[in-house]
C-alpha cells in the first residue's frame, strides 16, 4: 500500500477527486488534511467515511508541526495539494486570508515534502526515489485573455487579482522546489470548474439557488464575460493522469473547451430549470445585471492539447451534458 497525503478533500474538487481515485487505486491509502473552512463539508465525503483506506485529519496546512507529523506517522509517499482559498470576491475583500493559505500553506507543505523524501538537493532517500508533489492550480494566473486567443503552458503569468496572484505565487514556490531542490512536482492549472458538490457562493450554483427561491439572479456587469468550463469528474481524471504519468517539472494545462459567457451560462440553466421545475413565469425573468466586480478579467480560455496530446485526455462532458448533470445534482441537494 502506498499512502499519499491529499490536501483540501472536503472542498468542491477534491470531494469530488477522493472517491473516484479510491474507486480506482486500490493500493493507495489517501489522508485527507482539511482544515473545514466554510467551503469544506464532510458531508461531501460521507461515501468515504467507512472506506479503510481513507483517513481525515482536521487541521491547518500552514501548521507546520502538524504536516511534519503526518508525513511521519503515515509515511507519506505523494502529495496532491487541493487546499487553497478560491473565491475571488473574497479575496478582494481580506487578501491576507488567501496569502496566508495559498502562499505560506503551499511553501509548507512542499518544504516539508522535501526534508522527509530527500538527503540533499536532486539527491532522493533510497525508499522515496518516487514519490511527487502534484500541485493543484488555475488558469486565473495567467491574467485576461484578447477574443481569440488561449492559454498556453507557456503563456506569461499576469495575474489580476489577489487570489490569482497567491495561486501565481504558489505556483512559482512549487517550480523553485524543482529547479533548485530536485524536488519532483507536476502543476495542473485548470479552467472554471463545474459539477456537484460545489460551494454555494459559486456561480452556477447561486444561479440555481437564486431561481429556486424565485429571488433575482445577480450577474456582474453586462454577462460577456467568458470562462472555459470543465466538468469536476473530467478535471479528476486529468489529475490523475498528469500525477501518474506527467513528465516531472511540467505544467499541464487542463480545459473543457467549452467556453461560454456569463449570460450564456444563466440563460442555459435558467430554460433547464423552466422545463424541470416549471413556474408561474420564466426563470430568465429573474436575471438582474448588478455592478461588476473589481478587476474583472474578461476572458478565459485553455488550450489542453499537452495533456490531450500525451495522454490521449479529453473532456467526456460537453457543456450541454455537464450542466443537465450538475442542475439535478443540486435539485436532489435543495430538496432536502
């Protein structure tokens, strides 16, 4: 068996990571460091909660004397690192919160990574010659794209916002770990996640809340603004494959191809929720445009063809697929 520390699991992907990669690797021990802010719920792994090879410890990443522990007494031979501060909202607001976790958390967890799997600098301890760290990061870093054009592995970083930046950050801590240290890591920045499981802050999922609860739908600005939309089951199956078999000191980049406006998206699930949910009058009616949010990037858009091209990846779920997927996994979640 071989144990692996997974950071983050109660949160949106890493929920959603966890029970796919238990399902599949039966030779793999997964703990689970969470420290259960408001956007990690236990109740997202309660398929888990009896599975012998999983183990959650609640704390912090940024405890150094904790991670240093659990390296120790689970003996720890990989780690895939979810843990992070996302909403950018929330960033614009207290900026520290995401500096402390994003950027401090990560500089612990791969420092300590490094002390226990090596002897010295590109020189491995005999018995963790393969072990990986495997960092978990988005497209955000990259900035604002022009109309037509997609990130690429080898796009600039411009990061526009706080919580952009301290992804930026993390991801540039975890690269010197490599060239500096030897340190064998793999980075995945993916596009806008979708699916079950996610945060209600979200916005897909206040898009459902809001119509639900016949309140107004609140869109920023005029609704152009265009993410890449990845279902979260997809993005775990990309993980995968870049943790098992990325080459080591590579960024993969990971998209739906599926890009779509603001707009787009409520307009989408709002004649879903018509047909499904029927009420007095369109759901549509309920969009309202509030004012935009600070440092709004416009556009987003990843180019997977790396991971594609190596691994023969590609998204099962189209958006039109995904997001019928999602609607009902949320109508079972408010009907409760």
């Amino acid at each position: 068996m071989k144990n692996i520390l997974v950071t983050g699991c109660a949160g949106f992907i890493g929920s959603n990571f966890v029970p796919y990669f238990l399902d599949k690797y039966p030779e793999y021990n997964i703990v689970n460091l969470d420290c259960l802010t408001y956007a990690g719920d236990l109740e997202n792994l309660k398929e888990c909660k009896n599975n012998h090879k999983y183990k959650f410890i609640k704390g912090n990443i940024c405890n150094r004397e904790l991670v240093e522990f659990i390296f120790n007494e689970y003996n720890i031979e990989g780690v895939i690192h979810f843990a992070a501060e996302s909403h950018v909202d929330n960033s614009i607001k207290n900026p520290g919160v995401f500096i402390e976790t994003n950027v401090n958390g990560t500089y612990i967890l791969v420092d300590v990574a490094k002390n226990y799997w090596m002897n010295s600098p590109f020189n491995y301890k005999k018995e963790y010659k393969n072990c990986r760290f495997h960092h978990i990061s988005t497209d955000e870093v990259y900035g604002s794209l022009n109309e037509t054009d997609l990130f690429t592995e080898e796009t600039p970083y411009a990061p526009n916002s706080p919580y952009s930046a301290s992804k930026a950050s993390s991801d540039m801590i975890v690269r010197s770990y490599q060239e500096t240290f030897g340190l064998n890591t793999v980075i995945t920045n993916c596009s806008n996640n979708y699916g079950p499981k996610q945060h209600d802050e979200k916005l897909i999922p206040t898009i459902i809340r809001k119509a639900l609860a016949g309140e107004k739908i609140p869109i920023y600005g005029d609704g152009k603004n265009i993410r890449d939309w990845l279902y979260v089951l997809d993005h775990c199956k990309g993980i995968d494959l870049v943790y098992h078999k990325g080459r080591e000191a590579n960024v993969y980049n990971i998209g739906g191809r599926n890009e779509r406006s603001n707009l787009q998206i409520v307009e989408a699930i709002c004649t879903i929720l018509d047909k499904k949910v029927p009420s007095n009058r369109s759901y549509k009616e309920l969009i309202t445009f509030v004012e935009d949010r600070a440092g709004h990037d416009r556009r987003y858009a990843i180019d997977a063809t790396k991971l594609e091209n190596e691994f023969d990846w590609k998204a099962n779920e189209d958006f039109d697929s995904g997001i019928v997927k999602t609607i009902e996994s949320y109508l079972d979640k408010y009907a409760k």
